[in-house]
C-alpha cells in the first residue's frame, strides 16, 4: 500500500511539472527586399521550432505554409510580394504550442515594406 501511495505522489508530481507548455519566445525579424529573416530566443525545454507563414488576407483552402526549423531559432526564406503573415510553434516531448508572436507585413517593393501587429 505505501509503494502504491509513493507511485501516485510521484506521477502527480512529475505529470503536474513536466507537462506544461512550452514558453513564448521572443521573436524578431528583419526584411531585405523579398527575403525574410527571423530569429527567435530560445525556450527551455522545447525540442523543435515550427514556423508558418501565409499570404493576407487569408481565405479557406489557402495554403499556410510551414517550416520545422528542428532546434535552430533563425530562419531566412525569399517570399512574395504583398501582405504576409509569419508565426512561431515551440515544440517539446507533450506535443506543440500555440502560434507565437503572429506578425504580418507588407512587401512593397524591394525598397519599402510595412509593419503590422497580429
């Protein structure tokens, strides 16, 4: 009877601590013409970056695009002309966060771009 009380002290313990959530990271992100570069900090625990991106406005059945970055937190990827959304997914061994720090952005041309807050 003590062993099976320890067993269950311990799964509590252990399942209340190590299946949180992995943490938001701070994102930040330049633009050099058509060419994006993002970065990331790191977040303990987390085993693989997930990023995703998207043409704006977005409609049903568009593709939203996706990236496993394993554990790296820089990116860099040419995209296209016009509004875009980006955003990061922390992974870790309980499965995948939410989106992270959703931005979107305006390409102009290869001499103005705009920023937006998601």
């Amino acid at each position: 009877m003590k062993e099976l009380a320890l067993l269950i002290v311990f799964v509590l313990f252990f399942a209340s601590t190590s299946l949180a959530a992995p943490a938001a990271p701070q994102m930040s992100y330049s633009l050099n013409g058509l060419n994006i570069t993002i970065d990331w900090t790191t977040v303990p625990d987390a085993t693989d970056y997930t990023l995703y991106y998207a043409a704006y406005p977005y409609h049903a059945g568009d593709t939203i695009y996706s990236m496993d970055n394993g554990n790296s937190t820089t990116f860099s990827i040419d995209l296209w002309y016009g509004v875009t959304y980006i955003a990061v997914s922390v992974g870790n061994a309980q499965g995948n966060s939410d989106y992270y720090n959703i931005k979107y952005f305006t390409i102009k041309n290869r001499r103005h771009s705009k920023e937006h807050e998601a």
